[in-house]
C-alpha cells in the first residue's frame, strides 16, 4: 500500500505585476506518494518552476490546498515552513546555488546548521556519508569556483540528500550540464530513487524525464497529462 | 569616440537623476569641505606678503620643551645673535599697548617696538618720510615714531605734512618721521613703531628684558639647522646660567606659525580629518558607481562579447566619475569660497583690536590647485572601484542567466573592506569632532564664577610716566570709581586688573611655614588686583572670612582674599583665614608677607581648560597698583551712553587716558574662547557631514553587500534557514566589520583625539567615554545599516529570491 506524501487541492498561483494578472498555476491537484520518482515538464513559461516552488515552500500558492504528509501546509508560518524545508526537503537547482564562500563540505553541513537536534560528530559523520554517495569525498576541502560543473551539482546533490529529507526537488538538475556530466547525475538520483527517495524532477530534457516513474505534463499552467512510465514497473498511479 | 562616451554617460546620469543629485551632493560635500579646511590653514599660516617672507623668522623661547613662541630673555637673544650661523638681518621687537593722543583723543593703538631693520627685512618703505636710523636705537636719543597707514589718515587725516609733528604716546612726546603703506603691520598688529632701545649690558640676568627676534633664514639653511644650533648655544648659557636659565633653550619659527602656537596638534588633527572626510565622500560615491556597474554587469559583459576593449570599457565607466566629481567640486568650491568670506568676518572677532595682517581669506591660486588636485583624486578614486570592480569579472558567466550561485568572494571582500573603510574613517572623524566640540562646550558652560549680564567693561591704561608712583595710581583709580559711582545710570563700579571670565597674569608665591629649596617648587597662582568692593558686586560669593574694605586700602596693609580652590589645595581640612603667602617675582627682593582675610568660590580666568583649576588670589589694588585695568560698570542704560559717561569721566581726570576695548562682560568672555568655538563649529560641521556620510555610506555598502547576496539567501531559506538564522548571520557579519574598523579606527580617532585634547583641556576619561559613544553610534548605524536591508530581503518569497537579478 502506497502512502501518500504530497497532496495538492485546487493550487492557484497568480502573480501580480504593474496591474497585469498572471495565472502561472490554475486548478492543480496532485498526489505524489513516498517513492515515486515524479517528472514534470513542459515548455518554458509554462509553470513547472513555480510549482515546484510551491511545492518546495518556497513560495505560496493564492489559493488551494496543500498537504505534506499529511499535514495541511497551506497557511503556516514562515519559521515552519523554513522548518519543515530543513527537515523534509531537499533541493537540487540548476545553478546548483552552492555558497562560494563555503567549501564543499561547508556547503553540505549548511541545512544541518540550521538544525538544533544534531551534535556536531553527527553532523561531520552525515555529511561524510553524504560526500561518499555522491562520491566526493576527495574534494571536501575544495571551493565550488576549484570544481567543474559536474562536481559542483553533485555536491547540490549531497546537500540536498544530507538531512534525510522526505523528498527531494530537482529543479532541471542537469540544465547546465554537458552530456556526460548530466548522465552521471541523473544516475546519481537513480541510485537515489532505488534507496528509496522520492524525487520530484523539473526537466524539460525527455531524457532525463525517461528515468521517472511517472511523467507530468504542464501547459499553460495546467497539468494536461500524468501518466505512468511504462518502462518502469514500480508505478502506482496516484490518479488511479 | 569620447564625445560618444560622454553623451553615453550624460545620458545614464540624466536617466537617474536622483542617484545623480545625490552622488553631486556627497562630493561636493567631500571636496568643498576638505578644500575649506586646507585653505583655512594655509591662509592662517601663509608666507608673509614680502619679497623672500617664506624665509622671515621669529626666534623664541622655549621652557621644559614647550615651544609657545614664548619671548626671549634680551641677554639670550644676543648671545645668540653673535654665535648663530645662517641667521641674518636679525633684530628685536616688543609688542605693547599705547595711548596715543590725537585729533579724536586718546587711543589706544598697537606699537612695536623695534631694533632698526625691521623695515628692510621686510623690503618695504614708507610711504612718506624714513625709518628709525641706528642712532635712533640708543638709550637717550630722541623719541621718534614711525606710524601706520591708519593713524595718518585717521588721526591726520593723511596730511602730507605729517612729518616731524608731535604725537603724544603714553605721556611722552614723538617727533613723526615716517608713515608706512596701507596694510602694513609687521610684525603682526603694529599701527605704530618705536624704537626698542635695550640694552643687555645695562641690565643684570637677573633683572632682564624681554623681546622676540627676527631674522633671515640664508639660502640653503634649513630650520632643523638652526634650531640644532640654538639647542646647543641655549644649553652652554644654562650651563653657566643655571639660576636663571634652568631648562630654557630658543628656537626659530614663522611668523605665521607663532600665532598658533601650541595649537598646531589641533591644526594637524584637523588636516588628518579633512583629508578623511575627502576619502569617506569618495568611498561613497566610489560605492555607488560601483553598485551602477554591478547593476551593468550584463551590459557590461555585452560589450565584451562585441569586441569593446577594457580601456574602452574603463573609460566609460571614468565618464562617470568625471562628471560627478567635476560637478560637485564646482558646487563645493561655491561654498569654499562662501564659507572663507564669513570666515574672514568671524576669525576679525577673535582679537579686540586687529588680526594678523596675513590673515586674508579668500580664494587664491592655491585653493584652485587644491581644487583640481582634489577633483582629479575623487575620479581616480571613484572611477577605480567600478573599474576593478570589472577588471576581473567573468563576462561570459554574466551572459550566462541565472548561473551566479551567490555574491562572488571578489565582490564579497570588495564591499567588506569598504565597510570597514567607513567605520575606521568615520570613527576618527567623529572622535576628533567630538573632542573639539566637548572642550569647546567646557569652554563656553564652565562657571566663571561671576554674574557677567548687565556688565559693560572696557580697559583703562596708565602711562609709567605720568603714574610713576603707586599713590598716583591708587588716587586716579579711586577718583574714577568715586566719579562714575557718582554718574547718573550706573549702579556698580568695579576695577580690577582683570575680571573673571579674562585672562590673569600669573604669579609664583610661597606660603608660610613651607620649605622652599628652588623657583620650580614653588606654587603657582593668579595674581589679581581689585578695588574694595569688586568681589561681591560681581556675584563672587564670599565663602570665610571678609570682602576688602577701606581698611585694607594703602600699599602698608598686607591682605589678600583667595579662592576655595586655593585653600583645597594648600590648606586641605583647615581654615586658610589668618594664614600668609607671598609673590617672590615681582617683589624677589624682600617680598612681604600677605595674611588671608577672606575666601570666596573659585574663578576661573581664561580659557584654557589645563589651566582652569588654577586658584587666584586677590589684593587690594591699592597695596599693587597696576598700570592697566579693567572697569566693569553695572548699568541699565545701553553700550553707547556708558562708553560716553566713561570718556568724559576719564577726561575730566586725565585728558590723555582712553578708555578701549569697550564692549559688554559677556562679549569679553564670549571672546576668550572664539578661536575655539569657531574651530570647534567648524569641526562639527565636518562632524555632521562624516556622520551623514558614514551613515549612508556604510548603509549603501551593507544594503548593496545584502542586496548582492539576496540569491545567498534565496539559497539559505530553501536549505531550511529561518529568518532570525539569516539575521542573526548578517548581523554577526556586520558586527565582525564593525570590529575590524572600529578597533584601529578607535586606536587611531582616540590617538589624534589624545593630541588635540591635550591642547583643548579634554581628558583621556572624557575621550574614552567619547569614543566609546563614538563606536556606540556607528555600531547602531552598522546594525541598523544590516537589520533593515536584510529585513527588506526576507520579504521575497525564497523562490523570488532564488532568481533575484
């Protein structure tokens, strides 16, 4: 029996710009479960970004209602939702928005910084298992400006993955990578997903849209199709 | 091609025209208050207006290493004189005080009595007649005078046949032989010259005179080198004149540097912060053209990618600065030259009679070599941040949307060390400021101990010759004070030789019962003469004992009243009343000793602050009758009509006694400490201004740093980050730059304030305190300049911030 981790009711995301009204979110409703490996794509503009965002409590929808774990998260604080961030998601961008100031290691340590249940050899010993899944140990000393574009996004990938979050958000992980860099982190999130994270990717490669269990489409602000992916056998349709 | 960049950069300017008044505002703020200052200092020490003025010096003494510009014993004046090499054309000179009769009456006019010689060291003839011829210097040669430009017109109207008249000076009679040009006041306020007729054989060491000296420095000698000379002559005479040279040694100044005096650490604090105040404007200014290229970045980076090469691109970008600085320069040099015209009008008031004649502020060749000096340094400086700011940017990440993870460690470091920049400049602007403000404020609210409203006061001088005898004194100053009490509309007559509030002559006095092995041990004291009467009148409040009376009138009668301040410090925890001191200066031969009859709250006399606590003592004018005294009338009627009852009482006695420097108590007093309250206005002027430019300077840096970092934080709230982590970060970054410019900026402001604050009477207490509240201020500015930017960051939503340009 699958359960289920996010639920979104109706989600409505309009911005507001010098009196123009833009509908970037009209009438979502989704359920991810724990496990699934979820892509959402479509052209550019179409609003994946933004629900991503949403869904990453990054920002706050105009209207609707979400759940994470079953918990309403639809009007709670700011210091909750920075909470609920620390502990239960993990981001991956694609400017891999690491702190140049910060070495990798420091990078990777930073959402556990933020937390107070963690002792410090905790924290040392998870970002080292951390830098050991994404196969990075070697350069825990190093400065993102010392590491190539690769290197760089799979330290995103440790950090988001460090603190055990209940899912991770890739938004279009790969989006700056050459082929074979994209191909290694995309492997990386396979390795991931078979641990069994929940991975919720952005793309608008079908590449990398391949490797999900399930396929969302968006256009206009509107999930048009959300389909199984045949080639995985895992899938357990939400929808259904 | 520059008129293309030029018009581009008008262009940006015309865009944004509240950047652009601002930036104007900030530079002219910085370069019209820098270019003020060193104009003020180098009008106030200029070379004289002579042929060859820059090498005129005066020779002076020094004791215990002070060098005040402290008159010269006559006997040490001439042994150096003889043995000094590269010195020339010397001479000697006094400075005093004269009645001069006229067709207006008596007045009293500045003299200079000099050796012969003055007039060609100067290169300057008169404009009718001669000047003195060497006979003319022996003691017993005929009074001659030479007079100025002022008293031949005013006094004779400019009659060309002034010469070899009589001029009635302090009661004797000077044959005119010469009138000197317009202007001429050599060698600082002279309106009139006599010849100074000393001679050191005729007088004991221990009996000397005093005088200034004046030379030529030879071509090719430097000051250093005679000074070293001097040094060495002054220490064989102590040598052999330990009594009366103990510790005296002579040196050589400008003329312009000997109306400073000590006050020269005040005058290079002050550059110091002029200069700051230039760098502070410039930083600011710098820090907003740097935050237009970081907002530029893109175009920037699109240039590039056309082929503009980096000099192309810099110059540009100096465009900019160049308009900017030039502009406000223009505006501050406006107020320049404004501000040196009021100047001219305030620093007239510090004197009572005329001011330095070198004293001319206006705008000159060198405030308009200051100026460009000035304006070229701002367009290096501003135009250089933008431009290194781009020098080592990635362009092609620039192109790249979206790839700038965070606020780059260049930039980073960039905005830290301006940060700090402003904190260590601003703290040593303030504390100076403040310092000067603090003694200027102590100056001006210390209790002088007396009531000065309702008080007109001018000063009454005696001529030696026709007073010669203490009774003959005593009996002119009783009949005035009886004659003017006896006026209609005056209340209260008191004389005294000076008033509290004024400055006193100083005397040294043993007190019975102490040993006594030399001078130096000996106490210190003001040395007052008053008419019976004079204490209570002026509201000095009788504490013990008595007031004088009549009884204590006649030069047999030995009183004196002192101030509780003296009887703290020599008789702590007893009565003073009934006790004897005596002056062992004036009277060394056989000073008598004078009983305490009275003791009244402490006055001050003078301004300066180290001397303040000093305790006065009090005699009856009649037992030390004084040639110049100070008459303070209580009236109700106006300035105009006492001076008139005054004149006419003074004429009625004495037809040749003038009575000048006639003005109320309060602008007496008010006077004292001018210097220091114009000086301490005009540092709180570049204090306000370093406290605006800090504070929005350090405000435009931090606020741009957080701006530049908004993605930074985008990042840190999507890791989990809660707002009071992300407060708490900067804040704590802040407060690291805080302390990275506030521990040398504090060591440095309290180091200059220490200098200028021996000067002005401010304690180390009170400029710890000051620089304290100092660091207090800028850190609310640092924290507020963090909390109220990153505030302003944490109302995007985390994924706004995450794709913040």
């Amino acid at each position: 029996m699958s359960t289920t981790l996010i639920k979104l009711e109706n989600i409505e995301k309009v911005f507001y710009t010098e009196e123009v009204e833009t509908h970037a979110l009209s009438n979502i409703s989704l359920t991810i479960n724990k496990g699934e490996y979820v892509s959402i794509s479509g052209p550019s503009g179409c609003g994946k970004s933004t629900l991503l965002s949403l869904l990453g409590l990054l920002d706050t929808s105009t209207g609707g209602k979400y759940q994470l774990a079953e918990h309403d998260v639809s009007g709670i604080s700011k210091t909750e939702r920075a909470r609920i961030r620390n502990k239960e998601i993990g981001f991956i961008f694609q400017s891999f928005n690491l702190i140049s100031d910060l070495s990798v290691e420091e990078n990777i340590d930073l959402p556990l910084s933020y937390r107070n249940d963690l002792s410090k050899e905790q924290r040392v010993k998870m970002v080292k298992d951390s830098l050991e899944k994404v196969n990075m140990s070697h350069r825990a000393k190093h400065f993102p400006s010392q590491l190539s574009g690769g290197q760089q996004q799979r330290v995103a990938v440790a950090r988001a993955i460090v603190g055990n979050p209940s899912i991770i958000l890739a938004d279009e992980p790969t989006g700056n990578l050459d082929s074979e860099n994209a191909a290694a982190v995309m492997q990386l999130l396979d390795v991931l997903h078979a641990e069994g994270a929940t991975i919720c990717m952005v793309t608008h490669d079908p590449r990398s849209a391949e490797r999900a269990d399930r396929n969302i489409d968006i256009l206009d602000g509107q999930i048009i199709s959300d389909q199984s992916n045949p080639a995985h056998k895992n899938f357990d349709a939400a929808t259904a | 091609m520059i008129m293309q960049d030029f018009k581009y950069a008008i262009r940006l300017l015309a865009k944004k025209p509240g950047f652009t008044i601002l930036t104007t505002l900030v530079m002219a703020t910085g370069i019209g208050l820098s270019v003020y200052l060193f104009s003020f200092f180098n009008m106030l020490f200029a070379d004289l207006p002579f042929k060859d003025g820059e090498s005129i010096v005066i020779i002076a003494a020094s004791e215990n290493g002070a060098t005040n510009f402290d008159r010269l014993s006559i006997h040490d004046y001439f042994e150096i004189r003889n043995n000094v090499k590269g010195l020339s054309q010397f001479g000697a000179y006094s400075e005093e005080s004269v009645n001069v009769i006229g067709r207006e009456g008596a007045r009293k006019y500045n003299a200079s009595y000099t050796e012969p010689g003055m007039f060609e060291l100067t290169h300057t003839v008169p404009v009718l007649g001669r000047t003195f011829a060497t006979k003319e210097d022996k003691v017993g040669a005929e009074n001659v005078v030479i007079v100025g430009f002022d008293i031949w017109k005013n006094q004779y109207g400019g009659d060309s046949e002034i010469l070899d008249q009589i001029l009635q000076i302090s009661g004797e009679s000077y044959r005119i032989i010469g009138v000197m040009p317009e202007g001429y006041s050599f060698p600082r306020r002279a309106e009139l010259w006599l010849p100074l007729r000393k001679d050191a054989k005729q007088l004991s060491r221990d009996n000397t005179e005093y005088i200034r000296g004046f030379a030529r420095l030879d071509e090719g000698v430097s000051k250093q080198e005679i000074n070293q000379q001097l040094s060495v002559i002054m220490q064989r005479i102590e040598q052999k004149y330990p009594k009366t040279n103990h510790r005296k040694s002579a040196y050589i100044g400008s003329m312009s540097m000997s109306s400073v005096g000590s006050g020269i650490a005040v005058v290079y604090s002050m550059q110091v912060v002029a200069i700051l105040i230039l760098v502070l404007a410039s930083i600011n200014v710098g820090n907003l053209l740097l935050s237009r290229a970081v907002e530029r970045s893109k175009e920037t980076a699109i240039r590039v990618a056309l082929g503009a090469p980096r000099a192309r691109l810099i110059s540009q970008m100096l465009w900019e600065s160049i308009i900017i600085c030039t502009m406000g320069g223009i505006i501050g040099f406006l107020m320049v030259a404004w501000g040196l015209e009021i100047t001219q009008g305030i620093t007239a008031g510090f004197f009572p009679g005329k001011m330095p004649f070198w004293w001319v502020f206006s705008i000159d060749a060198f405030n308009i070599k200051l100026f460009i000096a000035f304006v070229i340094s701002t367009i290096i400086v501003t135009g250089l941040l933008p431009a290194w700011k781009n020098s080592g940017e990635n362009f092609n990440d620039a192109l790249k949307d979206g790839t700038r993870g965070a606020l780059s460690k260049k930039s980073g470091r960039l905005n830290k060390v301006l940060v700090i920049s402003e904190i260590l400049i601003s703290l040593v602007v303030l504390i100076c400021a403040s310092v000067m403000v603090l003694s200027s404020y102590n100056r001006t609210h210390a209790d002088i101990g007396a009531e000065t409203q309702g008080i007109i006061v001018a000063d009454v001088a005696l001529s030696d010759a026709r007073y010669d005898l203490a009774s003959k004194k005593s009996e002119f100053i009783n009949t005035l004070q009886s004659r003017l009490e006896n006026s209609t509309g005056i209340s209260d007559v008191m004389i005294s030789s000076t008033l509290p509030g004024l400055f006193a002559r100083t005397n040294k006095l043993e007190i019975e019962g102490k040993e006594y092995h030399d001078n130096k041990g000996k106490h210190e004291a003001n040395a007052i003469v008053i008419t019976p009467g004079t204490l209570g009148k002026l509201g000095v409040e009788l504490q013990q004992g008595r007031y004088f009376n009549n009884s204590d009138n006649g030069d047999d009668k030995r009183s004196v009243i002192v101030t509780e301040s003296f009887v703290s410090q020599h008789f702590p925890k007893q009565s003073a009343l009934g006790k004897r001191l005596r002056f062992t200066e004036n009277d060394q031969q056989n000073p008598s000793w004078l009983t305490i009859v009275g003791i009244v709250e402490h006055t001050r006399q003078g301004d300066n602050p180290t001397r303040s606590k000093l305790p006065s003592v009090f005699r009856p004018y009649a037992q030390d009758p004084r040639v110049q005294v100070t008459v303070a009338m209580k009236s109700a009627l106006d300035k105009t009509s006492v001076t008139k009852i005054l004149r006419d009482t003074l004429r009625s006695i004495d037809s040749q006694l003038p009575a000048f420097r006639i003005e109320t108590y309060t602008q007496s007093v008010y006077r004292v400490s001018a210097s220091v309250r114009f000086i301490s206005s005009v540092l709180l002027i570049f204090g306000i201004a370093a406290v605006v430019l800090a504070g929005s300077g350090i405000y435009g840096v931090m606020s741009n740093t957080i701006s530049q970092r908004t993605q930074e934080i985008g990042i840190k709230r999507a890791l989990g980050a809660d707002e009071k982590h992300i407060i708490n970060e900067l804040l704590i970054a802040g407060v690291k730059q805080l302390l990275w410019g506030g521990i040398p900026g504090t060591i440095l402001g309290g180091a200059l304030g220490f200098a200028m604050g021996t000067v002005m009477g401010v304690g180390i207490n009170e400029i710890v305190i000051l620089s304290l509240t100092t660091v207090i201020i800028l850190g609310t500015i640092v924290i507020l300049a963090t909390y109220l930017p990153a505030k302003k960051a944490l109302q995007l939503e985390p994924s706004e911030a995450l794709h913040y340009e």
